[in-house]
C-alpha cells in the first residue's frame, strides 16, 4: 500500500522563531542582532521529517512582529489562499511569527480566510539558537497540526508548548515564559503529545469559511484605536484619537468593562460625532459588561474578546456597517 505524505506550506514571516542570537545564551536581546533567517533556511536547519510531511517553504517578509501592519495581513490573507488554491493536494498552511502580534494575525486571518485546511500560526520565545530553545519543537508541532486531517474545519489555529489554541481565544500572557500563549476563559482546543495530534473541544464563535467578513474587508478597515484606562484619565487620548479620524475606539476598561468619568464624557464626544464606542476590559479575562448606562450613551460592549481583537473585529465591521444592532449582532457572532 502506497502512503502519501501531507503537503504543508511554510510561510516565514520573521520574528523570534526566525532570530538567531548573538550566542546560545542570548535568549533576551536578539532582536538587536537584527539577524532572522527566511523561511527556506528554517526548514533546513530541522531534523528529517521524514514521513511526517513534505514541507514547502514559502518566503513573506522578515520583520520583527512589532512592524505588522494591516496591509501584512491582508498580503499574507492572499498568500495563503493562492497556495490553497494552486494546490489542491495542500493539507495545510503553517505560518512563523513573532509572538508580540501573533494572537492578532491569527485572529484577523480567522475572520478573513475562506479555507478549510488549517492554517497554523506558530512562534517562539526564543530564539533558534539560543539555549533550551523552543523553535524547532514548536515548528514541528505546528507541521504536525497542519498535516493531521483532524484539523480541517477548526479555522486558524496556535500552537506553541505542544498547546493547540483558537486564534479568537489565545493570547500572550507571559513576556518570557515558554508556556506563554494560553486562552484564559475557555482553554486549548487540543495537544500534541508526540506524533499525536488530539482534540478536545470547538470554538462555537464563527470563522474562515463560516465568516461574513472577506480579505477584501482588511482593505477596507478604517481607523480604530484603543485607549486604556488608568485611574484619573480625563479622556485625552480618545479626544486626540477622534481629532486624529478615529472611526471607532475601543475603551479597554476596568474590571467588567467600565471607564472614568473623564473617559465617558470623552466618549460622548466622540460619539456625537459619529465615532462608533466598543467597552472591552484591561483584564485579559471573562467578558465586558453590557450595562444599560453604556447602552444609553451608545456604548456597546466587546464581549470576552481583550481590546486588541476587539479593535479588529470592529474595523472589519465598520468596513461594512456602523448599524448599531448589525454590530452587536457580529460580536455576539465572532
């Protein structure tokens, strides 16, 4: 019997998981070294994967994960759905990424990509070379995660620590830690133990093929910002944010969702003047509340997703619509 190995795509976008460090113990300041390798140099520098996947790598653009714009994502939204496309045989798609950003492309290319292969977003908090480093077994964890039939249809996926994430769910919760990415309110959809892939649950929030939104809308995202509450903010940055063309900002608020009187005035500002106002919370945890005072001032609520998704979520709405109730409707949805 004749055993066909799974096709993967690997896209090499830059960040840690590309970085080479100054020695083995420069595990901290890398970056400066400004010395990342493309994504063909990665793959030749892993063990044989002999049966486990015949990986193509794919060069993007290497670039520390802090320089990501919406413009990379929507180039690497186009990227992935050409590769599907130009191979039908392909069983999925991993893409290297600096960890600073990588919850947010993920999540972005969640929304936008129409494919039910995986597309797998891997990093690393060290670099390739440096000591007890984690790039080479992330990576192979990710091949092994896009090459396994089980995850067709689950949308974008994370995996580092031999953890596999949602894109919609996971976030950067340790600046050094190995077991940095976790998803606080709901856990890791699965684990890779070996060359075992196993899965545990599904995310029910909407995604790639399933989602309304297209790569056309990433083209189309206007300005959003976000402004974090502290205690005695008089609402300063989001007036400068609505001076600046701000179409809509996302408060990352206290505790369940609330800002400072300076912030709510600052709000209604914006409002009045056709800004559209999303209450998310600074905590990184559970969902922001929907209370009837924020509803009387137009002020809806992000649910559990932390700012940084909400302000995506709602660019690519605001893409398409600044109907009140169409907007709650794509963040009960997404």
């Amino acid at each position: 019997m004749v055993t066909t190995v799974p096709e993967v795509a690997f896209v090499g976008t830059g960040g840690t998981i590309a970085s080479i460090g100054r020695d083995a113990f420069d595990v901290l300041d890398y970056g400066s070294n400004d010395n990342r390798l493309h994504a063909d140099d990665i793959i030749a520098a892993l063990p044989t994967l002999g049966g486990l996947a015949f990986v193509t790598p794919v060069r993007f653009k290497n670039i520390e994960s802090t320089a990501v714009t919406s413009d990379d994502w929507r180039d690497l939204a186009l990227l992935c759905a050409r590769l599907a496309e130009n191979n039908p045989k392909l069983a999925g798609i991993v893409i290297g990424h600096g960890t600073a950003t990588l919850e947010e492309t993920a999540y972005c290319l969640s929304l936008t990509l129409k494919l039910k292969i995986p597309v797998v977003v891997v990093g690393s908090q060290r670099p390739l070379n440096g000591m007890s480093s984690d790039a080479q077994a992330n990576l192979v964890s990710a091949i092994r995660v896009a090459a396994s039939p089980d995850s067709n249809g689950r949308g974008v996926l994370v995996v580092l620590n031999d953890e596999i994430h949602a894109a919609r769910d996971v976030s950067k919760r340790s600046t050094f830690r190995l077991h940095a990415f976790q998803s606080a309110d709901f856990g890791m959809l699965g684990q890779v133990d070996g060359e075992m892939v196993r899965y545990y649950r599904r995310t029910e929030r909407l995604h790639t093929v399933k989602s309304e939104f297209s790569i056309a809308d990433i083209e189309a995202m206007p300005r959003v910002d976000v402004a974090y509450s502290y205690a005695g903010s008089d609402g300063t940055a989001i007036r400068a944010f609505t001076a600046a063309g701000a179409k809509g900002i996302v408060l990352a608020g206290f505790g369940p969702g609330m800002g400072t009187p300076g912030e709510v005035t600052a709000l209604k500002e914006a409002i009045s003047k056709g800004v559209v106002a999303l209450q998310s919370s600074r905590v990184g945890s559970g969902g922001a509340l929907d209370s009837a005072r924020h509803r009387s001032m137009g002020i809806f609520a992000a649910d559990n997703l932390p700012p940084q998704k909400a302000r995506i979520l709602l660019g690519l709405a605001l893409a398409r619509t600044q109907d009140q109730a169409k907007l709650k409707r794509i963040f009960a949805t997404y």
